[in-house]
C-alpha cells in the first residue's frame, strides 16, 4: 500500500524567519531555510491523515492542494501545534463529512477551553462537525492502519508521538523513555525534533538527536521543529551524517 508523508512545516514554534529578528538565517534568501510551523500530512491509500494544525495550517492546506482531510492527530496542545484547528472548517465545508479527531484526554480538555465555540454542544450556522476520540497510550486504529501512539516528555507535558507501518513521527520531546524508545526498535524512518545546536529544557537538541538515532538505528531519520539557532539549512545538512537529513517545508517521503 502507497504511504507518504508530507513535511506542512518544519519550524519551531516562532517558525523561521522570526518576526524582527537579523541573523544569517532569517535573512537567507535560500527558500529551504523558510519554516513554517511544524505538522505532517501522512497520506494512506489515498486517506489524508493530518498530525497537528498548527498556526499555519491554512498556508500550507493551500501550498499542498489538499482537498480533504480524513482525520487529524493531535501531538499536544500548545499553540504552535493547535492554533490553526478553526481552518478545518472550510475543509468541511467543502466536503460535508465531520471530521474525525484523535486526541489524549489533556488535549481535549485543553481544546474545549481555548475553542469552545468549535466543541460546544450549541448548533449554529458555520460550525464544522468534528467526532473526537480520546486516546491513551495504546494502538488504536484508523482505516485499517495501526497507530501507536509513544508517549514522550516535553519537559514536564506527554506529548504523544506517532508510529505508523515503519515510520515514526516525534516532535516536541527532550526525553523518551527506555520503554517506549522499545516501541521504536526497528523502525525504517525516524522524524524527530531538534531545535538547536545548543541544550534547550523542552526540545531535543542536535547532540541529543543524534544519541538518539545512534540508539534507534532508523534507515533513514529527518529532522523537524527546527529553529533558527540551528544555523543555515545547507551548512547543518553538509555537517551531518550519512542518511541523516534535515526536513524541509514541502518535503515528501515515502514509506
Ligand atoms: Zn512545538
Ligand atoms: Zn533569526
């Protein structure tokens, strides 16, 4: 069966450029160094999974052309991986099938505060039809296809990462657990979050992804939620090793 995976954006939560700022890398003119805020299209037998609607999600739905969304996961529930969730309504809209939501309890309770009006259960004109489904750190499935949720640390939050056939999506984490770095074991394709050269108290930085590659052993491992304090996207990519790539908005992969 076809599978691929779509990079929407590839930035940490201020994204890159970074609004005021000078450095070498906001003002690249090299259109790799553009990084709109992180999410992924997975795409399964002509079924549109989307990881988290970020701020720039509406951008990016565009860029890609994509017509219809069969069900959205969520990581967690800070705003760089949520704040584009009301532009699902036009995806509605257009296709009239309420969209399924898969998402941990914590997110949920987190959404129905900040977004009330899309969860409430008052009827009114615009309002998309959204099935929530709250997960746990268990497989679940969607159209057939296994999804393993592993469970990581974004400092003090879980945030759930995604394992789906050989690949893995995990983003916001600065620790992985022994038990479910296992649930890892063997996998093809790796996509992790590395921030920045240096240490950081919520995100994996470049030293610390590396480890962990080193660990998991993937084919292949792509980096994603990258800052501009990573540096310039074809000089960090030139210093890296063999199978070792750095994502970019708009990249495909198939696996
Ligand atoms: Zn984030
Ligand atoms: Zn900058």
């Amino acid at each position: 069966m076809k599978k691929s995976l779509t990079f929407l954006g590839t930035g940490t939560s201020q994204g890159v450029p970074v609004i005021s700022c000078s450095c070498e890398v906001c003002k690249s003119k090299d259109k790799l160094d553009k990084r709109l805020r992180s999410s992924v299209l997975i795409n399964i037998d002509k079924k549109n999974i989307l990881i988290d609607s970020g701020p720039d999600l509406r951008l990016q739905l565009l860029r890609e052309k994509v017509m219809k969304i069969d069900c959205v996961l969520f990581t967690h529930e800070h705003r760089d991986h949520v704040a584009g969730i009301d532009d699902l309504r036009s995806l509605y809209y257009s296709n009239k099938n309420e969209i399924p939501l898969f998402m941990s309890s914590q997110v949920y309770e987190a959404l129905k505060r900040d977004y009330s009006y899309l969860f409430s259960n008052l009827n009114y004109f615009g309002k998309p039809k959204f099935l929530v489904n709250i997960i746990k750190n268990k497989p679940f499935k969607i159209f057939e296809e296994k999804i393993e949720p592993i469970q990581v640390m974004h400092y003090k939050l879980p945030v759930f990462g995604y394992k789906i056939s050989d690949l893995a999506y995990i983003t916001d984490a600065n620790y992985i657990s022994k038990l479910e770095k296992e649930k890892l074991k063997g996998i093809k394709i790796l996509v992790v979050n590395c921030l920045q050269i240096e240490r950081h108290i919520s995100h994996f930085n470049l030293d610390e992804c590396l480890d962990l590659i080193n660990i998991v052993k993937p084919h292949k491992a792509y980096l994603t939620h990258i800052s501009h304090n990573l540096g310039l996207h074809k000089t960090v990519q030139e210093r890296l090793p063999k199978n070792i790539y750095l994502a970019y908005d708009g990249l495909k992969i198939n696996f």
